[in-house]
C-alpha cells in the first residue's frame, strides 16, 4: 500500500522508512559526520530524512552563501509542532543562512477561507511573535503572501510551467478543487524559490525544513525550478554504448545567450564514465580552462584551488595503480568538479541575458509528535497537544494527563520496565524540554530499566513545560516592542 501525502490534513505516517523508497527521501543520519555543530533535532534522529541537503552542509563547511526558507499557514494557534520548524529555521540563520519566513495567508484564504484581515491577526499574534521570541533575527525577511509582490509575480510565471494533470497527480486535486487553491500551490513554490531572485542576490542553496506531508510541495518546486531555467545541465547517455557524459541544454534560450555559453565553454564537455582515460592527464587542462572562466572572482579562486587539489592528488597516485573504488572514486571527483565548474557558467550567462537560473531547493524532514493522548496531534483537539499561548499552568496540567510508556500497575514497571517510544511525555522531553543528551540518555535507561517510575517523568516535564511556557510568553511581550525592527512584509 502505497503512502499518502497531504499537506493539508493532520499525517498519519508510522513507517518513516517507506518514505525512502517511494519517494526518493535519503536517510540523514549518513550526513550527520558532514554537519559542523549539528543541531539537537539531527543528532536525535527527530530529522530524519533529506533532499539535497549536501550542498547545505557544505555551505556551512566553507562559508558560501545560502538561504533558509519556510512557512506558516496562520490557520489556528502557533504550538510545539510549529517550535519544531521556528527551531531550524533559526539554527540554519545562526549558522550562516539568510533566512525567508512567509505568512501563507492565500493558502489560508483558499483553504481555510479566512479573510484576509484574520490571517494578519493570526500571523503576527501567533507565528511571528514566537519566531521572533525564540530568537529569529531582524536581517531575516518575514512576509505575507498576498503583500510581497516578487513572490505573486513569480507564482505567475510558474503557472505558466505546470498543468491541472501534474497537480492531480501530485495533489490529488480533482474537478472540485478551486483555482485560488491551485494557485496557492505555485504561490508556495514562488515562495520557496524566492531566496534565488536577483533582488536577493545571485542564486544559492537554499534549505526547506519540513514534516514528511509537505513534501509535494518540494517535489513540485524542484521540477518547476528545472522547467524555469534558461540552462540545464544534465547527466545523459550516448544511445549505442550507454556512457554517461554532462550535457547543457537551453531549449528556448535566446540565441546570443547560447553562443555567449559556447565562448565561455571550450569544446563538447563529454566525460565517460568508463573511460579511464581522462585519468591519465593530471593537468586536466579542460577544467582549468573551465575555472578561469568564472566571472566571479571568490567564484573564480574557489574553483580554481578545488582543481589544484584534484591535480595535486593526482599527482601522489598514478593513475595506472588505480583500481575499482579508488578508480570510480577519482572519476567521481573529477565529474563532481565539471559539473559545478558548468553549472557556474551556466547560472552566470543565464543571469547576464535575464534568464532564471534556480538551483533546486534542498530539504529536511522531521518526525510528527504524536498527541498527548496517543494517537495524532490535531488543533482540533485541545487536549491532544499545547499551545505556545496556553496558560502554563494549563499546559503543566496536559503534561501530567499524558499518555505514558509505563506498565499498568507498579510492580510490573519495575520489573518490565517502561518504553519511552510509546510515551508522549519522554517524546516532549525528547524534542523540546531536555537539551542535555547525556540527561535525556539517563532518563531513558531509568525508564526501560524499571528504576524510573512515570510519575517522575511527568512531574519533571510538567515543570519544564511550565517553565518554558512562561518564558516564552515573556519573550513574546518583548518582541511585540520590538516588530517595528524587523523587515516584515505585510498585504497590500
């Protein structure tokens, strides 16, 4: 049975490894080694999944510019689901990401039909507040959908590049579904996208932090960035023998673009994948050439020194002792640099003759909570999850009703012991209450050794459930001072 993803209905998704397979989601935790300073969610397995995020961790690696983007439907009240997001775009920006917050209030109108007027109210009273109380920067940008006009403009032009049977099939969309809501989905893409517009600077990674439900939106963008750039680099085949070789496309590109990339690009770029022989020149005079025609001077120095690197190495190691995985690997690097080394190029001409030139947007993926009382965490259900606006008495009094990993009566706890991956007060501990993990680590041995009883648990949550509500409504008092300070983008 095949998975479903919907972004706008509360997820029912307990396999997170499905997810892999069916829709081309890579497992984080290879990535982890690559990640200075991993954030708290990546090193506890709570973001599990990616797309692409390796250009990210490289940019942080080396200091190249890169962006984090997300969103809010201001829909309901902002709660730990939302935390969850409001964390990483936070983390990414401290880490070195301009970062791009946007208000979806045409996804609110279309969907929820909430005027106008309610969306703002609910944007800055809940979401903003609290992203700007956890700790969002004023260099960010927040901003209402229906306000920013790059991001309408752009909606325009994207709908120009999909159809109502691409939507159906990614949606599920159906002849009931309202143009608005269709128009919502190229409004998200635009969003998502937007970090890459001139006006922002030169196109660069950008970075979307998700639940697993949002992914259509990801898989829509991705194939729209392709269809909107006025040159692509591709990985193709020759049709008798099937070598792989980079090839440029730029299907209605304007002529003198096309022939100022072929001034710029020396030759037909074909690097086969089994033939050795590119390995026997150290000098890779062809990738030389290619670097010094970045126009970029930072650009230029950086793909000049990744070449001397890979001469270097080549040098140490004569290519006649290589022999399988050391053979593919070098290739491998050699193929990675070309193909960087092109798409440098490409990006540049593109921008030059106005063209768009997007770099597909990367992603992560994060578990759902689970409610409070089992199950899913719905708005709709109070009870099943708290609010950072809740009274913090109130959400101290959730805590202790709780659903709970533990045995029925006492002594089965403690001679079975409990289990903390069924129990929703260890999982808010887990992701939002215990930053120590040599803390959280004993907490969980106490628990499945039978030593820690829930009572415990539960009156230590519920006093930092307590304590972190009442905080964090502080910070939002401070913030409401303060919103003047920030670029915030709000409707027409």
């Amino acid at each position: 049975m095949n998975t479903k993803l919907d972004p706008w209905s509360s997820s029912d998704i307990t396999d997170y490894s499905k997810l892999f397979e069916e829709f081309g989601i890579s497992p984080f935790e290879n990535l982890l080694p690559e990640i200075p300073s991993p954030h708290m969610y990546m090193r506890r397995k709570i973001i599990f999944g990616h797309r692409d995020y390796e250009q990210i961790a490289e940019a942080m690696r080396t200091g190249a510019p890169f962006s984090v983007m997300d969103g809010f439907m201001p829909s309901g009240k902002v709660h730990l689901g939302h935390k969850m997001v409001m964390d990483q775009i936070i983390w990414h920006q401290e880490m070195g990401a301009s970062a791009f917050v946007g208000i979806a209030d045409r996804e609110a109108y279309s969907v929820r039909g909430f005027s106008w007027q309610k969306c703002r109210e609910i944007g800055v009273e809940e979401y903003i507040l609290s992203l700007i109380a956890f700790g969002f920067k004023p260099d960010g940008l927040i901003y209402f959908q229906s306000g920013c006009g790059s991001v309408k403009d752009l909606a325009f032009e994207l709908g120009a590049k999909v159809n109502f049977s691409e939507l159906s099939a990614i949606y599920g969309f159906s002849g009931e579904t309202g143009l608005s809501h269709m128009l919502s989905v190229a409004t998200q893409a635009a969003d998502i996208l937007q970090p890459q517009l001139e006006e922002y600077g030169r196109p660069k990674p950008v970075v979307v932090p998700v639940g697993p439900d949002q992914d259509p939106h990801l898989r829509l963008t991705r194939g729209l960035a392709s269809k909107m750039n006025m040159f692509r680099v591709e990985e193709r085949e020759t049709e008798k023998e099937g070598w792989k070789y980079l090839s440029i496309r730029g299907k209605g590109a304007p002529k003198v673009a096309l022939q100022e990339l072929k001034k710029r690009i020396p030759g037909k770029v074909k690097l086969y994948e089994e033939h050795i022989d590119i390995l026997q020149n150290p000098d890779y005079p062809f990738l030389t050439r290619l670097g010094s025609e970045i126009r970029q001077a930072e650009k230029r120095d950086y793909f000049l020194a990744e070449i001397e690197e890979v001469s270097r190495f080549m040098n140490e190691i004569s290519p006649y002792e290589l022999v399988g995985y050391e053979e593919y690997f070098v290739f491998r690097k050699i193929w990675k640099l070309t193909r960087k080394l092109l798409e440098e190029i490409v990006i540049e001409v593109a921008l030059e003759f106005g063209g768009y030139a997007f770099i597909p947007p990367a992603s992560t993926y994060h578990r759902f909570m689970s409610g409070l009382q089992g199950g899913k965490m719905s708005s709709s259900v109070p009870e099943s999850q708290i609010a950072l606006t809740d009274d913090p008495k109130e959400g101290a009094k959730k805590v202790k009703k709780a659903k709970t990993g533990g045995c029925v009566t006492l002594e089965e706890q403690k001679k079975l012991g409990g289990k903390p991956e069924e129990c929703s007060v260890f999982e808010l501990m887990l992701f939002h209450l215990i930053d120590d993990d040599n803390e959280l680590l004993e907490i969980r041995q106490e628990c499945v050794s039978g030593t820690r009883m829930c009572g415990s648990c539960k009156q230590l949550a519920a006093e930092k459930m307590h304590d972190f509500l009442k905080d964090h409504q502080e910070k939002r008092e401070l913030a409401r001072e303060h919103l003047d300070e920030y670029r915030i983008i709000y409707k027409n």
